[in-house]
C-alpha cells in the first residue's frame, strides 16, 4: 500500500486521487465525457443538488476527470482547493470578478499579462472600478498607492517578458494588515518552483495553458486558495458564464502533469547554458534573466523562487529593426509563435507590435527579443543561435 504522503511530488503527481481500482485498474484516468449525473434516490440528488460546488451534478459544474486533475493542483501549491478554468485569462477575470464590487478599488503591478490589462481598463471599469498600477519592485508603490475602498493588490512575479518581481512575503503581511485580498499570475514559475500561498498570498493562479500542458495543445487556466476563496468563484462567475474547462482537456493536463518535473528540470539546464552563451557573445548588449547576478532584483530572486528558467529576453547591440528581424528569421530551431512552455523553443520580438515606422531604436522596449526554451539540445539551439546572431550584426 502507498503511503499518501500529500506533500511528496511523486505521490502527488502518479498517484494522489487516483481510484483505479473503480475503473478497471487503467492506469491512465478515464476522460469522463459526460453532461449529466444519475442518482439513485431523491434523498441523493438533493444532497448533491446542495453541495453542488463538491458534487457532480452537470457538466457546466464539475467534472470527475477535473477533479483528479484539481486535488493533485491543489497539493502542488500548497492550497485547500483548485479551480481549472477554461483559460489562463479566464482564471484571471474570474477571480477577480467573484471578489470586486462596484466602487471598490484594484492595485496592480505595471504591466501585467495583457489580458489582465484589458479586464482592469475596460470590463472592470465600466462596474466603476478604478485600477491603480504601481511599479511593484518597490513594495512603498503599493503601500502608498492603498485607498480605504482597495480590496485586491495584483501581482504577477516574475512577469513574462522583463521579469519584474514582487516581494511576496513583504506584500502578504502588508495585505494583511489592511484586510485586503492579493491575487498572483504564477505562471512563470508554477508551483513547483514558486508556492505563493507559503508566502501569505491568498489566490494564487497560472496559465496550464504553458508548462502544465506542457505540449502546446491545450489551453486552460488554475486558480487555487482557500474553499472559501473559491466557492464565490464557483458560484460566481463559474458557473454564470459557464467557464469549465472539457474533460479532454482535463485528461491532457493530467498527462501533462506526470512529466512537468523531469522537463522543467530540463528546460532550467538548457535554459543556463543558452544564458552563459548569450552573455558572452559580442553582439549581445543585454540580457534579461532573473537569476542572472546582474539582474536587479537577483537576491530576491533567489530569495523567493527555487528557480528561474524558460524564458530569456535579449537586447541586441545593433540598434535596427531590420537586425532584430533578421535574427529572428533566420533561427531554424526556434519556432516563431506567441504563448510558451511547451516542447518547442520559441522566439518572439517585441517589436512585433510596434507599426511600421514607429520603431525606435532607442526605445529599449521596442528592441526586447524573447526566447522560450523548449526541449532541445542545448547545442543545437547555441549553434541555431550563433548562425543567427552572426547574420543580424
Ligand atoms: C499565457 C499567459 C496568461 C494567459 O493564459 P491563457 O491560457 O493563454 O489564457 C496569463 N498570464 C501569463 C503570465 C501568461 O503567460
């Protein structure tokens, strides 16, 4: 008999909530494609009915196939409860939505996920809540930006293309004291490597549609915190605008599951070697990567996350467009896509969204180049990148 230690990875990810003996010892979970639930007595259905938010009842609801994926979520970060949600921009808008009320006021860090963005300054507005964006890496931004009608602080750490940190200790306690509620995008780090809960963060969320996945073939979105975090989610927007994810889904995120530890412990490997090369190479200025000793919040860095990996932004000497495109077109390994976190390396200039003739090359922002590591050999993709850097100088 396995001893259900919840805090082990290995329990948690092969064999926390699996009841295989119920489905014929597969050990592979079945994907329970179904809209409904039967009962065997009034009395049943009614206890369920009630309970609907720990139940299966419908499919707009929960799901069997979710659930396992949920309570082996919920362990990973430490938390009572996890919500799966049909994206990361969903878990985004649903936790905020279930816990914002008109007239009440939003603290978020600078530039968060785009999407996030785009819920504060147009969705939540219109409900006449006003969002306050701080420079979130010095924590006296926050504190000063607090109002008597703020009931969310925002944060995102570290954020996906300049990697921007929060002091999540230092957040939490000052949260806390105002009775305010924070919220995280953790999906940089995910909770293998970063468990924002431990650190008195209330909601801690990430795209599954990155590493959980794994794959690059499925999006979704985690919420996870405490039941009574999580219920107005359900209740709420959940099950209003019917945000569940599909039990196929839930099926790929499973299998995504079982392998994330053994690839981001690859993807961190390779991740440090491109760095090392990247740094040393004469046609590089800069290089953003957050357990870089130059990168200026390293000791916090290291501080709070078990590791930095995946993601690198460079800046390249030359200070051209057409140098930072031709770099970009001509890496052979690294596909050109948005999103990241699955097996394939990727590239993404952030000068993809500045119209032509508004390009400055002086506009640090407009140079930034992000690479995403996949699972390559890491001397494949130095080689891909030195062939490319030596063209576009
Ligand atoms: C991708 C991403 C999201 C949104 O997730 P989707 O699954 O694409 O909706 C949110 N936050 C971060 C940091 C992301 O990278």
């Amino acid at each position: 008999m396995m001893t259900p230690v919840e805090n082990n990875l290995s329990y948690i990810l092969n064999h926390l909530h699996e009841d295989r003996q119920s489905y014929a010892g597969a050990t592979s979970p079945p994907i329970m494609q179904t809209a409904k639930h039967a009962f065997e007595s009034v009395a049943e259905m009614r206890n369920a009915m009630i309970n609907e938010s720990d139940s299966f009842v419908y499919g707009r609801g929960h799901n069997p196939t979710t659930a396992i994926l949920e309570k082996k979520l919920a362990a990973l970060d430490g938390a009572e409860a996890a919500l799966v949600v049909n994206s990361g921009s969903t878990a985004i808008s649903a936790a905020v939505m279930a816990h914002i009320h008109q007239g009440e006021h939003i603290i978020s860090i600078n530039k968060p996920y785009y999407w996030a963005t785009a819920l504060f300054d147009n969705v939540i507005k219109e409900l006449n809540v006003e969002t306050t964006y701080v420079d979130g890496t010095d924590i006296t931004n926050i504190a000063s930006a607090i109002r008597p009608n703020t009931k969310i602080i925002y944060l995102e750490s570290p954020n996906s293309w300049t990697y921007e940190l929060q002091d999540l200790d230092a957040v939490g306690q000052l949260a806390r004291r105002h009775g305010i509620l924070t919220i995280i995008d953790n999906t940089y780090c995910t909770p293998l490597y970063q468990r924002p809960l431990d650190f008195g963060i209330d909601i801690s969320l990430q795209s599954a549609s990155k590493y959980i996945g794994g794959h690059g073939d499925v999006i979704a979105g985690v919420i996870c915190a405490k039941k009574e975090l999580i219920e107005p989610i359900i209740g709420g927007p959940f099950m209003t605008f019917g945000l569940q994810t599909s039990p196929f889904h839930s099926w790929l995120l499973l299998r995504g599951l079982r392998t994330l530890p053994v690839r981001l412990e690859r993807i961190s490997i390779t991740t440090k070697k491109i760095v090392e090369y990247l740094k040393a190479h004469p046609a590089v200025e800069e290089i953003i990567f957050p357990f870089d000793p130059d990168f200026p919040q390293y000791a916090l860095a290291k501080k709070q996350m078990k590791d930095a990996f995946g993601l690198i932004t460079i800046v390249l000497k030359n200070k051209s467009r057409q140098s930072i495109e031709s770099f970009c077109n001509h890496l052979e390994y690294f596909t050109m896509a948005v999103s990241w976190g699955g097996y394939e390396s990727q590239v993404m200039p952030g000068c993809v969204t500045v119209p032509d003739g508004s390009f400055d090359g002086n506009n640090r922002g407009h140079r930034l180049i992000r690479l995403a590591i996949g699972l390559e050999d890491a001397g494949v993709l130095i080689d891909d990148l030195g062939k490319a850097l030596e063209i576009s100088r």
